[in-house]
C-alpha cells in the first residue's frame, strides 16, 4: 500500500526509516473508543476547495475535511452497529481568547471561537446522538486540561481510534499523549485532514515512525466487525 507521505520522503529517509526499523505495528485490543477531533464548522469550513473557503473559514479544511467526514460517518455508523463507543471534542474558548494559544499566531476573527457561537458547534453531518460523549477542550491536546483519562478508565478503553483535524495539531497531539499514557492508538489516514498537505503527511509519517498504528478506513471496519452487538470483542487472544 502506498502511504500518503511516500512522495515527500528522499532515498535517505527512506534509509533511515528502513536501518532505524520504524513504523512497525502496535495493534488494538478489545475495548476501543472512537474518538472524533474538532468536527466543528470552524475547523471544517465550506465543502469546497480550501483556498476558496478561506475568507468566511480562516481555519477551515474545506474540500479534504469533507471528504474525510463522509468517510467518518461510516466508521460511526459501524461503531454504533456494534456498540463501540464514540467519544468527541470541541476546541473552543471560555468566554474569552486571552488563553488561546493558536490565536497569537493568526490573524482572524477570534469571537467566532468563543464557546455559544454557532461556528464552534459539531457539523450536523456528524452530530453526537444521545449516547456518545462530548469533550470541550481549549488546547490541541484532548488530554489536557480535560477528564477525558477518568472516563477512559471508567469506560475500560484500551484502544482510541482517532479522526478529525487537523492531522498535524490536534489528532497528532492527542494521539501522542494517548500513547504516552499507555493505550493503543490508531490514527485512521483517509478520515483525518489538514489546512496544509505538508503537514498533513508529515504529521502522519511522524505517527506512524514512532508512536501509533497509521491505518486506512477498511482496516478499522474489519477491526470494527470483530465486535458483537453488544460490544464485545470476538478476538482470539
């Protein structure tokens, strides 16, 4: 299979990746969580190519991020046939921007990501049903400065399938730090999306070297199909 970052990398990285023997599988367990990053309009913007959307979406992926949320949207569908839970964040402010990190680096409008406003809602696309659980976050990270660990202990989980956006910012921040506190990741490379293609296979290729699974969505519905009705693993092992 032809990974997206092959064609950025030069014959030397390619040694160093081979000789350093990077990228091998970690693999999931029997209690995964789909975790769904920032689908909000804010980080989503017009379907519609990206350069086009930029004046009404400044942090909108436009074209990719709706090709990845349909995409999405089925691996939700399947998790919710077999009970696996889904869990997502929103990336918003509390009453004020004077903590908001990204916005001392950018130019923008920065009231439209004041928690209220109808731009940092989730896309109604992909919108939380009654059983799934929502996240606010202010930082790039779902782990910091959220409960997200005391409801991952609680629910059991020991494996997060993650997608969203963008891939070199939030889904790669909180995929390290998952890694870091021991779970099993997967990042799921067609259902994740960035501003910036550089970034984005670079983003990935850094995952997939050193800290998680770099998966297709195919994969994870195979993963997916190994689960019951009611969420339990029909996995040997």
């Amino acid at each position: 299979m032809v990974r997206v970052w092959e064609d950025a990398l030069t014959e030397v990285d390619r040694i160093v990746i081979e000789k350093g023997g990077y990228g091998k599988k970690r693999g999931l367990g029997k209690k995964p969580l789909l975790v769904i990053i920032d689908i909000q309009h804010n980080y989503v913007g017009q379907d519609c190519p990206i350069e086009d959307q930029l004046d009404e979406w400044p942090s909108g992926g436009g074209k990719n991020a709706w090709e990845a949320i349909r995409k999405i949207k089925i691996l939700k569908e399947f998790a919710d046939k077999h009970n696996i839970p889904t869990l997502y964040t929103r990336n918003v402010q509390k009453k004020t921007i004077n903590f908001d990190s990204f916005a001392v680096k950018t130019q923008r409008d920065n009231s439209k990501y004041i928690d209220g406003r109808p731009e940092t809602q989730i896309v109604d696309e992909l919108k939380p049903n009654e059983n799934d659980l929502v996240v606010d976050k202010s930082y790039a990270s779902a782990f910091y400065g959220t409960p997200l660990i005391s409801y991952l202990i609680k629910m059991g989980v020991d494996s997060l399938i993650i997608v969203g956006g963008s891939t070199s910012g939030c889904v790669r921040a909180t995929a390290v730090d998952a890694v870091t506190r021991n779970f099993n990741v997967a990042v799921v490379e067609d259902c994740v999306y960035d501003r910036i293609e550089l970034s984005h296979k670079a983003g990935l290729l850094d995952l997939w070297m050193k800290y998680c699974d770099v998966v297709r969505s195919d994969e994870i519905l195979e993963y997916f199909m190994k689960f019951n009705n009611e969420g339990v693993a029909e996995i040997e092992g």
